[in-house]
C-alpha cells in the first residue's frame, strides 16, 4: 500500500483504540503520537480529530486542542455530529479565557442538537462559566430532563445552580448526582479522556461548594464568592509574605539560596492558582464588589517575588512584603 492512503476501517480502529486505552494510562503524549499518525493518513478522520482535541484538554494544553477541534468541527457535517468536537472547542476556549468565544460556541452547540441530553448539559456548563443567567440553567434544567438517570446531568445543574447563588437548587442537585453515582465525588482523581467532562464539573462544583459551604449550610448569597475569594487572597498573600521575610533573612548569608527559595515560593503560588477555570469567574466577580486592591496586591507580591529570583537585590523584597502586607490586611478587612 502506498505510503499516503488512507488505512482500512480496521487499522483505524486499532490506533483510536491504542490512542484511547493510553490516554486512560495518563500516557498523553503516547496517545497523541498514535492520533497523529492517524490523522496524517486520513486528514478528515472526524473521531481521531476529536479525540486528540480532547487529550489535549486532559493533558492542559488547549492551544492545541483548539486547533484540534477547529479541524475536527471544519470536517463535521451540520447538525449533532459535530458536538463532541464543539464540546472541546469550548472547552479549550474556556481554559484561553477566551469567554465570549466560548459563549458563542455554547450557542452553537444549542442550535445544533435541542433534543440531545450531552450537548444541552455541555453547553450549560459553558455558558455557565462564561456568561451565566438564565440560558445555562434553561440548558442544565434540560439536559436533566433528557437524561434524569445520568449523574452527569445533575452536576451539571448542581454546577450552574451554585454559580447563580441558587445554593438550595446545587445542593439538592449535587446529592442527585451522587446517588446516581457515588463514586462521583472521586472524579476529580480520573484521567483520561473518557470521563473528561465529569472531571471537569465534579472539580468545579467541589471547589464552588467548598466556597459557598455547601451542603453543611446555606450562606448569604451576597458574600459567598467574595468570602472564597479572600480565603483564596489571604492563603495567596500568607505565603508571600512568609517567604519575603525567609529570603530576606537568606540573602545577606547565601543569595543562590535565596533566590532558589523565592522560585519555590512562586511554584507553591502556582499550585495554589492551578485551576483557573474553578476560581476566575468568582474572582472577576469579586473585584467588581471591592476586592481590587488586595488582588492586586497578592499578584504584585508574587510578581516581585519572581523578580529578586530573577535578577536578586533589595527592592523587590521590600515591595513583596509591602504588598504582601496589605493583599493580607485589605482582604481580611473585606469580611
């Protein structure tokens, strides 16, 4: 066979197979080399194309699981075949922060397939965490409608419902979920592509939750996202400020190892910071109510941090620990 053809039904089977028995291993890389490979002898192989979208997504790069499900939704026929690819695009255009694209996506995705329970609970946890109101939990109530059986549905609602401050709405939600499936409260630990999206809501929903302390009570709707947010900015601004004054105190006696010890710092930031999709619309929110000062203030604290690692001296200790001070006491005086 030449070189260039395509190969038969069976073969692709086996590299989609191969591809997805990988992605569950947490082997992405592996898995996109056999996607890839796929791809190169069969350019408009629809499910290749949205199976690497979504490994993409799984392996937290959504540039190029964009570019993946552009392709795959350029190949796509109009009407539902194309949702799962949708479904990714809007995904990676969530994770670019890239919300009004994602929103349009989520409409398209509507348009699309009105009946189909997946794509209506898709697009309303894409509106939700991009545009919010009444259409993602006219879409969350629909999907549930379509599909009452499936725990998925119910996260979803539960996911939207919360995001709106409709806490007795996500709790009642929430629990339906895990009676459907009481393993759900584990998925944020999956991998994979099969269970992507269920990863994504459970990890969601289990950090908004956690923000709103929900189920044990219901919060005042008000103060809910803000009082997350400045959990989040006092945890932020404690670690600056803490290893400000540890390198300040290493510098005089071993500026390699303080330098070292703020590059640290900064990682332990980022991992606190490490899923922006579950905390930036509540953050977005939050600053329109009067947090801006003290997220600024942690984000320059950091930021000067990242600068005596780079090129060392006095100064940027001395602005990290001011700003660190005051992210800390602004934040804490917003309660």
């Amino acid at each position: 066979m030449p070189s260039d053809a395509a190969p038969d039904q069976s073969a692709a089977d086996g590299y989609l197979q191969r591809a997805h028995l990988l992605a569950e291993l947490g082997r992405y890389d592996e898995g996109i080399a056999e996607l890839t490979a796929l791809i190169a002898t069969e350019p408009a192989h629809l499910p290749a194309l949205t199976m690497l979208a979504r490994m993409h997504l799984a392996a937290d790069r959504p540039a190029e699981a964009l570019a993946a499900a552009e392709a795959a939704v350029e190949k796509a026929a109009a009407g539902p075949a194309a949702v799962p690819a949708l479904v990714a695009r809007g995904f990676a255009l969530l994770d670019l922060e890239r919300w009004k694209d994602a929103a349009a996506t989520a409409d398209e995705i509507l348009a699309r397939a009105p009946g189909d329970a997946y794509a209506q609970r898709s697009a309303a946890a894409l509106l939700s965490a991009s545009r919010n109101g009444q259409a993602a939990l006219d879409a969350a109530w629909r999907g549930v409608e379509l599909s009452p059986d499936e725990p998925e549905a119910h996260l979803v609602l539960g996911l939207v419902a919360v995001r709106l401050q409709l806490f007795d709405l996500a709790e009642r939600a929430y629990r339906e979920a895990l009676r459907l499936e009481p393993e759900l409260g584990d998925a944020g630990q999956d991998v994979g592509v099969a269970r992507l999206e269920r990863r994504r809501y459970a990890e969601t929903l289990e950090h908004l939750t956690a923000m709103a302390d929900l189920p044990v009570a219901r919060p005042d709707p008000v103060r809910t996202v803000d009082a997350g947010i400045r959990r989040l900015l006092l945890s932020v601004a404690g670690l600056s400020l803490f290893a400000s004054v540890l390198v300040s105190a290493l510098a005089p006696a071993s500026p390699g190892a303080s330098r070292l010890f703020a590059v640290l710092a900064v990682a332990g930031v980022a991992v606190l910071l490490r899923r922006p999709a579950t905390w930036r619309p509540g953050l977005r929110e939050a600053m329109s109510r009067g947090l801006v000062v003290p997220v600024y203030a942690a984000a320059a604290a950091v930021v000067l941090l990242l600068a005596y690692a780079l090129v060392g001296g006095p100064w940027p200790l001395v602005g990290a620990i001011t700003a660190s001070v005051v992210a800390g006491f602004t934040a804490f005086a917003r309660r």
